[in-house]
C-alpha cells in the first residue's frame, strides 16, 4: 500500500505492537517489565567461561536462555548465538503483537536486526581448528556466513517468512535506536505495512572481555556482581557486560486499529547526530546528544517541555554519565531538572547495540503502566550529575511521552521519542 499523495510521510502514525526481550533479568516482555519494576539485576558472576584470570569477572548472561527451544537444533549447531537470540527475540515479538493474525502480504513487512559485534568467537575457534588439522577443505560451507553480521537478520527473514526490505544495521550502542528509526520510515515512506527491527548481541567470551580490561572499562566489582553497575554514582568503577536482544514490531496507526491490536506506544520520532573529534573520548558537554535530541523532538512536531521521562544511556562510565547529563541539560532546559531519568542498564548490563532497543522496551513499561524503572546503585550521586536519575527504587508516575537515548563510541548518538498511544 503506497502512502496517499496528499500525506505528508512524518505525519503518519507508528506505533508499537509487540515487544520480545531476552535479558538477564527476564525473557519475555512481561519477565522483563516485572524484574524492571522490582528492581530485579541479572549481574552474576561469569559462567560462559573461566574467567579468573581477568580483573573483572562478572557479567549478564541470558541465564535461562536455550536456543533450542525456538529453532532446531541443526540451526543452533551450525549458527551463532547472536543469530539464536536475534530469532528468539523476533519470534516472542511476533507473538507478542499477533501479527501472524495481521494477514500482512510478508513483501510488506520490512525487517533489520543490528549487532555490533555478534558473537565472533564461536565461529572462530571451531573453523581454526578445521583449518589447523585439515585445511580449508575441512571448514564448513556455512562458515562464511557464520562470520556476517548480517546473519541475524537473513535467518530472522527466512524464519518468520518476511519478504520486505531487509538490513542490517551496526552503529555500536545506537544500533537499537538506529534500527527503530529505520522502520518507522520505511512505513512512513509507504516502503512497508509493518516491520519487524531488533538488536542482538553476545560479547561474553575471553577476547571481548579482555579486550575490555585492557581499556580499563569494566567494574572490579566481583564479589557483588548486582551493585557492580553505578551509573552516575561517584563510586562507579567502570561498566559491566551483558548479553542482550530486543525486538519490537511496527505498524501504521490506521492498519494496527483496524485489525484491533494492541498499542504499546507510537514512535514519534528520532533524531541522530556525530561529534566527529575522537573514537574513545567524548565531549562531555553533550552537544552531539543534544543535537540529537532536538532533532528528535522536532521530527515529532513535540517541545522540550512536552519530554515527561527519559530513558537514559546511563552506562556507568564517568565520561558518558557527564555527557548525558550535560547533553539533557542542553536539549530540555531548566526543564531537564523537572522529569524522572532513569537508566535500566543499572539492572541489565551493557549489551552493546541491544541497549537502545531493551531501554525502548522499559520505555513502553513506563507509558503503559506508569512504573519508571529505579537507577539501582545510585547511592552517592555524582555532583556533576545532578538531574532526578530516579535513585534505587521504582517510581508511579503518569507518563505520555518518554525519549529515549543512546551513545556510541566515537560520538554518534541517538534518540528516539514515544508517545503514549491515545
């Protein structure tokens, strides 16, 4: 269905039907609104692998997580963990909306799945050891791909029958918002009915974690893993890992009503911007973010004073908690200091290009059942970080527009808004 002439593309409405989620902290949207209310930190120590000889032994593992129980085992065996979770995800988000009731023609359903790093490992060490002991006559056909960070993407489209634009997305820790943003404007632009966007990753293995040590970047904070993640507390000590994957379905306002689905929230709009100076130190001012934000805003035709909650970045990190909070100052105003921030990774961990996607995901919990999730760990708040970051303990609250942000390394940001479905 093209979009009718005399429509203007930003003026049609997306909203979001369905939400999956795997998370340390829950599987499933209702597991993950249900520990994000309470409180809940998926944070333990390390199980994946042996990890006593890092500085940082800790991390957020999909705990429960079996691939087999959404894909054979064939499947599993001959792919990567990414690429199960991305499937997992995606399929709890189709179920979630009850798009297979939809009767979408699948060539109208547009499809991204972001990583940023996928789960390279695995690949890895299983087709060096073919190639050491027998060559490249002995690596497996699938290899190639296994290595593609588009495979998620391929494998969610085949295994949900989806025929629409497919894409892969990888812009670090604003892959989730970017992947967002990207199917809310192919519908816009009358390019697909519905879409299905997700971000998947699996960074806990030796060479992530190490590489990651070796910045200095992870919490030490071993022997209580779930107070490890301090975002904008003075006595943070660095970010924890965790693996993460998010989907969310889309649909035109008019189409999601007429099929009588259910609402979680419309996408009002994103915005994104680079701060182009350095790949590992941001500008603590925030300009990038703030740019972002406002370009968010403007795309949704909203004011900064019409923002009720934000759903932060808040990776524990002191150069990232000074930008976002500059950066809010910049974009909102005085105002910034009147509304809730709340930073969910204090729970969930740092999944990389999932992040945006999982803080959406909370984001929908706050428009709908007006909980704004806690900042856990925020018990000595740092004074250059001064805004209501929502310290230790849910909060009722009743929320019609919440923007939600994320920040990548090298300075590229991104933002998105949702509105309370009316």
């Amino acid at each position: 269905m093209a979009v009718p002439q005399d429509t203007k593309p930003h003026a049609i409405p997306v909203v979001i039907t369905g939400l999956g989620v795997l998370s340390c902290n829950g599987t499933g949207r209702k597991s993950y609104w249900k520990a994000l209310a309470n409180g809940q930190s998926g944070i333990r120590a390390i199980k994946r692998f042996d990890a006593s000889d890092l500085p940082c032994q800790i991390a957020g593992e999909l705990w429960d997580f079996n691939p087999e129980d959404y894909m054979k085992k064939s499947t599993v065996r001959r792919w990567n963990r990414h690429v199960h979770q991305a499937v997992a995800c995606s399929r709890l988000a189709v179920e979630d909306a009850e798009l297979n009731q939809a009767k979408y023609d699948p060539e109208r359903i547009a499809v991204a799945i972001g990583t940023s790093i996928g789960s390279p490992d695995e690949a890895y060490q299983e087709h060096m050891e073919s190639l050491e002991t027998g060559g490249f006559r002995k690596i497996s056909k699938f290899a190639s791909s296994a290595f593609s960070g588009h495979s998620a993407t391929v494998h969610v489209s085949i295994d949900i029958g989806l025929r629409g634009p497919a894409v892969t997305i990888s812009s670090g820790c604003a892959t989730g918002l970017d992947v967002l943003a990207w199917g809310m404007k192919e519908i816009r632009l009358g390019n697909a009915d519905a879409a299905l966007v997700g971000a998947t990753e699996s960074p806990i293995f030796p060479l992530s974690m190490a590489s990651a040590c070796s910045l200095g970047i992870l919490s030490q904070r071993n022997r209580e893993p779930e107070l490890a993640m301090r975002p904008f507390d003075r006595h943070r000590d660095g970010i924890v890992l965790a693996e993460g994957a998010c989907a969310v379905v889309l649909e035109r306002l008019d189409h999601a009503l007429a099929r009588g689905a259910r609402i979680l929230g419309e996408v009002g709009g994103s915005g994104a911007a680079a701060e182009a100076q350095s790949p590992l130190i941001l500008d603590q001012q925030g300009q990038a973010l703030a740019r972002a934000i406002a370009s968010c805003l403007a795309e949704a035709g909203l004011s900064a004073h019409e923002v009720e909650c934000v759903l932060a970045h808040g990776v524990s990190l002191e150069m990232y908690d000074k930008c976002e909070t500059n950066a809010y100052k910049l974009a909102l105003g005085k105002h910034a200091y009147r509304i809730p921030v709340s930073a969910v990774k204090s729970m969930i961990g740092q999944s990389y290009s999932a992040g945006g996607l999982l803080s959406v995901g909370a984001a929908l919990m706050v428009l709908n059942d007006g909980i704004v999730p806690p900042t856990l760990n925020l018990e000595h708040p740092d004074p250059a970080c001064d805004l209501d970051y929502v310290p230790q303990r849910a909060r009722m609250n009743d929320i019609r527009c919440a923007l939600v942000t994320s920040i990548s390394f090298g300075g590229t940001h991104s933002a998105v808004v949702l509105k309370r479905a009316v």
